[in-house]
C-alpha cells in the first residue's frame, strides 16, 4: 500500500475504512495512514478490539470449513473488505478445491485491490455492491456466472451487521437473502455486542457515531431474530469463541473479550 498506482478517482485516501481498519487489526499491510490513526483511536477506548478481530477470523474460518464438509461449495461472501490471506476461498479450498466464491463490498478500494490479489482465478470473483440492494448483489453478471441459486449457497456476513441500522431495516434484507436459498443452504453472522462490556462499547459507538461511522450494537436475542427463518445450527448464539472451538484448544482468555456474537442458521 506504500504505492497503490492502482487507484482511481473515487478512492478516499483520507477517510477511513472498516475493511482497512479491520486488515489492521488483522496485522494486514492493506490499510492507509488515515486506517491506522482511527483504529489507534478505537483501541484506546477499548484494546480488546484486535483480540475481537483475530477472534471474528478464527471463527470465520472454522464456520466456513464446516459448510465445506458439509458438502457446500458455493459462498457468497457479503461486507468482505479486502480477501486478505485465510479468507473464504483459501480456507472453503482447505477441504474442497472446487469451491467458487463472491466476494461483495461497497468500499471502492477493498474491491480494487481485491480483483488484484483474485486475478487469474476463475472460481473467484468480487463485486462492487451495497449489501443492501439485494437484487443488485444476486443479479450481478459475476454472482450468477459463479453461483447456481438452485443449489445450496453458504452466505455470509461477518462482522457486518453491526454497520446496518434498525432503520435500514435488517430483517428484511436478510428475508431477501433466505428467499433466493434453496433448503439446505446456510447463512452465518457476527455482530458486535455490548452485552457484557455496556460501557466500553458505548464510548466506541458514541466515537463511531460522532465521525459518521455509527455502529449498531445488539444483544443475544436480537441477534437470533436476525435468523429468523432459519434453524440455528448448535451451539445456537454464542461468543466467538465458544462457536465449535478446534478440538484440543484451551482459550485462558475470557469469551467476552471477543465483544462479538455469531450465529449459523440452516434453511428448512
């Protein structure tokens, strides 16, 4: 990122970005000076946020091996940012090397550099999209080239939801996505909470809402409404970690250090 002659116009290199913040805390080299300087800002209020970001990934990670041995090969990844080492595709590949993916984000940059790293794949594709205009996101010329809707799909959306406002109207979004699924299909979540850090997580959304990057906090059970429609997969909604931990794996850390739950529902 040091020379990034592959921007355009439309790329804002002076504001900060979710996808870069979060390449950040990942150890990432695909952020900007403006990325660093606001996710520095977010850690001074609450350090745990990169411990919550490894944590988002590690469980991204094992949700999507899971789809892959359940006999899924086809992901629809939404709110992506920028497909960094260990994302969907590597990862769905790990278990079956015939796995396509759509990679979906509105963020101009987190797509062009996202077409660079996937260049030369052709089970691979990510599209410029809002997440919210459904129609828009399953109708683009690389989603249907990739993903057969009249198979099982695995969609996924993490660490995005906490961005879509109640007066955005989640439910309904996530209705649109859960009509085009076959039964069988699956969709998975993470979401930020401040159920068990009220305090710390009020200063980040009074933060976020003061630069106009408002962030939604919901609880458990709000979060489990969001997948109405599906049958939660075990253990239900549960911190990141406690999402199927890799056997043999001991955390000393508390769960709610990751400040973030997950839920995997199963379409009927």
């Amino acid at each position: 990122m040091s020379d990034p002659t592959w921007l355009t116009a439309d790329h804002d290199l002076d504001r900060p970005n979710g996808a870069r913040i979060y390449d950040f805390y990942l150890g990432g080299q695909n952020n900007l000076l403006c990325d660093r300087t606001y996710a520095r800002r977010l850690l001074a209020l609450v350090p745990d946020l990169r411990h919550a970001a490894l944590e988002n990934r590690a469980c991204m990670r094992r949700v999507v091996r899971m789809f892959a041995e359940r006999g899924i090969r086809q992901f629809l990844d939404l709110g992506s940012g920028i497909p960094t080492a260990g994302n969907t595709h590597e990862t769905a590949r790990e278990v079956a090397p015939d796995c396509r993916v759509v990679y979906v984000d509105s963020e101009p940059m987190a797509v062009a550099h996202g077409e660079l790293l996937l260049n030369g794949d052709p089970n691979t594709a990510i599209v410029r999209k809002d997440v919210r205009d459904v129609r828009a996101v399953l109708h683009d010329e690389q989603t249907r080239r990739l993903l057969d809707f009249d198979q099982p799909v695995a969609v996924l959306l993490f660490a995005l939801m906490q961005f879509i406002p109640d007066d955005d109207d989640p439910e309904a979004m996530l209705e649109q996505y859960r009509d085009a699924l076959v039964p069988g299909s699956y969709l998975a979540l993470s979401h930020l909470t401040g159920d068990d850090r009220p305090e710390e997580m009020e200063a980040v959304r009074r933060l976020t809402m003061h630069e106009g990057r408002p962030n939604t906090l919901r609880g458990r059970e709000r979060v489990r409404e969001l997948l109405a429609g599906f049958e939660l997969v075990e253990p239900g909604v549960v911190y990141l970690p406690e999402w199927r931990p890799d056997p043999g794996h001991r955390d000393e850390v508390p769960v709610e250090r990751s400040m973030a739950y997950v839920a995997v529902g199963c379409k009927p």
